[in-house]
C-alpha cells in the first residue's frame, strides 16, 4: 500500500486512498463504525461498514478506543455533514497498535494537561502551535542566512552572570561553581572580530522566580550581534524580524490560526506599519497622560506598566533610552546624555510583554570596569571579555528574543507554557 497524508487525500477529492494516524473520534453502530482519523496534517471521517470488511477486521473495530492506530483503504466521497467535508468509505482496515483509555477527556485542567503533556501534544491546539513554531525557527534562520549573518554558538556553561546575579541557575561543575547561560551576550562580542555578522538560536536558563504567563527557567533564545552597526540601525534589524516572522506565519498557518481562535486582523497592522519608537522618559509621560499612572523616574517598566502602554499601539513598540541603573552593565551610555543607555525592549501588543531587550554596546574600558563594580562582580572573571575593548574595539551592538514570547503572541496563547512542547517553569519540571 502507499499511505498518502490526510491533507493529500483530501485534496484529490475522489478515488482510492490509504491512509494511517490515530482515532481521533470514534462511534460504534450495530453495523457501522464512524471513526475519524488523525495524522499531523488533518483530519478525516471514515465509515466502516460491517458487510464490506471481514469478520476478523470487524471484531477488531469492536475494540478501537480513541488515540488507536489503524491503517485503511478505502473510497473518497464528498460529504458537507463530515468535519472535514469529505468521508472515506473503508473497504480494509488494520490497527496496528491499540489504545487503552485515554485519560484526556473534554474539558480539563490546564494544570492537569500539563501533567500529561506527552500525550496532550498529539491535541489540535498543540499540533498547531508547534507547526507554527516550526515556522518561526525557520523563519529567524532565513531572516538571518539573508542578510550575511553566521550562525554562531557560545556554550551553555558559564562562569559569568550577563543579566544580573538573581537568575541565574547555580550548577556543581566539578565541585566548582559555574552557571546555566542567561544570555550568549559576552561570547558573542568576542567572536564579532572574527565574523562580524552573527546570530544564534539556542536555550536561556533563567531561575525566574515568577508565575506569570510569560516567563519560563528555560527558553529558546534568539540573540544577534553586529560589528559596526549603530542603534538606530539595530532597532531596524530587530523590526525587519518581527515583520519577517509575523508575514511567514500568516501565509503559511491560516488553517492552524483559526483552529486556535486567532484574530488575524490583530497581526495585519504589524507588516504593514512602522513600529514606534519611544524613549523611556515619553513612555513615563504617556502612561501618565493616557493611563493614570504615575511611574517614578528611574523605575523599571514591569509587566503592569507594558501591559498599560501596549494598550496605546496595535503595532510592537520599541522603548529606548532607558536609564542607566536599571540596565545591564554592557549597554552604552549615550553620548548626547549620559544618564540614560542606548537601550531598548521591544514591547509587544495585546499585552504579549518585552519580546526583544538589545542595546549598543558599551566600548569604554574603564566604564565597563566601573559598572561592573558597582553590581559587585568580580572582574577577574570578565577578563576574557575586556580583552574585547583591547584589541581593535569597534562599535556593535545586538538583541535577544525570546522565541517562545513571539510564538505566545503570534498564537493568541493564554499562556507561554503552551509555546514550547515541555515547559520547565519555577513550579514544573515534570514531564
Ligand atoms: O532582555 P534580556 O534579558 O536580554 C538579554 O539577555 C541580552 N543579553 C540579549 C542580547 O542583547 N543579546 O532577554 C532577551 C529576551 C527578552 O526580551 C524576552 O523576550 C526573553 O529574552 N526572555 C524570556 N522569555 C521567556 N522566559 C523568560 N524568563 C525570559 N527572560 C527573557
Ligand atoms: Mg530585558
């Protein structure tokens, strides 16, 4: 036999198919079964007739419970009441491995569907987001592969934090104490004088202590460093990707958007329009002035405050010129006012959260040294990385992007747990 795919099936319409997946629903008769099958690119209904099958073949229907697998062949016929449009009228059917009831019924727990999550991955909601997900990766690598950028890679070991000591996943290594990687950042820049143009896609540990819906302790990270290349330059690059990816997903993923319930509508304006660019001290006036809040100078944007200002846009919007203290160490101060850094987080709409955080870097030597005392770090250890503003210092810069924040967004996910196959969060790191 030659299986062809559901999707394909369905496309020819009419004649002979094979087709294999698993029993999405089933419904026995006294002498029809209506079983519709799944495999990852759709589903179909198909009607098994006692007298058109063997009796063996039909004492083995008997005990098809949902999620067995089965092969069968049979005939294509249009039919408007199937979920699908079309049934297939099964002339042979074999099941090839059966199912013991499956404990995923209708409505349950999200915490519950956590706990068995190797077996809700096989849902229509899972499927979908993980295609799309798929999208996206290769969407980032395309994006990158056409503009020059190599892919580049830094270890997941490291002894240095990047992103503040607070997250940061403490590991026995040898009996040394060493860190899971928050960020590629500091190996990146090492490796600018090399190749310039680099880009990676790759986890970030971050012991989060927070249960919101858009932070996991492990993420997929796509980070991006660029030797001479100005801020305003990298806010383009960071835009250019968000419209890339969001483009690649609406022409390729109508079916899955509207199984999982996305107004599309909502992600149209974002190729079509520049992304606003705010300085901090704007985005302290706005949220002011259109949202009653009143923000201290010098305060961080939580997730309250991009909630509020993402509100006011239906486009991503970039904030820059933060202050210094509430900033990593790396970032440049900027030269017209030094108090703030030529920063910026990309916030997403819809109350989606910071989607990308990059900056200029810093190239002073002794400014780096100063900043890195004050948090307390021991230089020692970023000796490697002052090496950098040593030999041949250039102006770069780069960001990071959480591909789970974008794939939340561009799905609609009530969660960023559902954005990544086996979430690990602050309370699960189970299954
Ligand atoms: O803003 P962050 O901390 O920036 C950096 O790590 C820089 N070193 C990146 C760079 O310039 N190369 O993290 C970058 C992005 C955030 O904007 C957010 O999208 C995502 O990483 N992110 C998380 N995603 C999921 N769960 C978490 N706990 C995340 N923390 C950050
Ligand atoms: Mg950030």
């Amino acid at each position: 036999m030659k299986f062809t795919s559901i999707k394909e099936s369905l496309e020819k319409r009419k004649g002979k198919v094979s087709i294999r997946g698993w029993v999405y629903r089933e419904r026995k008769q006294k002498d029809t079964a209506f079983l519709v099958l799944r495999d990852s690119t759709d589903i179909i209904q198909c009607v098994v007739k006692q007298d058109k099958i063997s009796k063996k073949e039909w004492e083995e229907i008997q005990k098809i419970l949902i999620e067995s697998s089965v092969e069968l062949e049979g005939t294509l016929k249009e039919d408007k009441r199937a979920p699908t449009g079309f049934e297939i009228q099964v002339e042979k059917i074999k099941v090839i491995g059966f199912s013991e009831k499956f404990p995923i019924a209708k409505d349950q727990s999200p915490e519950f569907l956590l706990d068995v999550r190797h077996l809700w991955l096989r849902s229509r909601k899972m499927t979908a987001i993980l295609k799309i997900r798929s999208t996206i990766f290769r969407a980032i690598h395309d994006y990158f592969r056409s503009l020059s950028y190599y892919e580049y890679h830094s270890p997941s070991f490291t002894p240095t934090a990047a992103e503040g000591g607070s997250t940061l996943f403490k590991v026995d290594y040898f009996g040394k104490e060493v860190y899971l990687t928050q960020t590629w950042q500091l190996y990146a820049e090492a490796a600018i004088f090399s190749l310039e143009k680099i880009y990676t896609i790759a986890p970030s540990f971050r012991a989060e202590k927070s249960k919101t819906a858009r932070h996991l302790t492990e993420y997929w990270h796509t980070e991006v460093e660029t030797a001479w290349q100005s801020f305003d330059e990298l806010l383009d690059l960071g835009e250019g990707l968000i419209k890339h990816i969001v483009k690649e997903v609406l022409s390729k993923h109508q079916e899955e958007l509207k199984i999982l319930g996305r107004d599309i509508k909502k992600l149209e304006p974002v190729i079509k329009k520049k992304f606003p660019r705010i300085k901090y001290t704007e985005a302290l006036k706005l949220l002011k002035e259109k949202k009653g809040l009143t923000i201290p100078h010098g305060k961080d944007l939580r997730t309250i405050e991009e909630d509020k200002l993402s509100e006011l846009f239906d486009t991503p919007v970039f904030v820059t010129h933060y202050p210094k203290e509430i900033k990593a160490f790396y970032m440049k101060q900027d030269p017209k006012d030094p108090k703030y850094v030529l920063g910026t987080d990309l916030v997403a709409p819809e109350g989606y959260g910071e989607l990308i955080g990059g900056s200029e870097r810093e190239t002073d030597l002794k400014e780096l040294i100063k900043r890195l005392k004050s948090q307390g770090e021991d230089i020692k250890k970023y000796e490697f990385f002052l090496d950098t503003r040593r030999y041949g210092s250039v102006p770069h810069s780069g960001f990071g992007m959480g591909v789970e924040r974008v794939i939340s967004w561009i799905c609609g996910l009530d969660s960023i747990k559902d954005a990544i196959p086996f979430p690990r969060t602050m309370l699960r790191v189970t299954p």
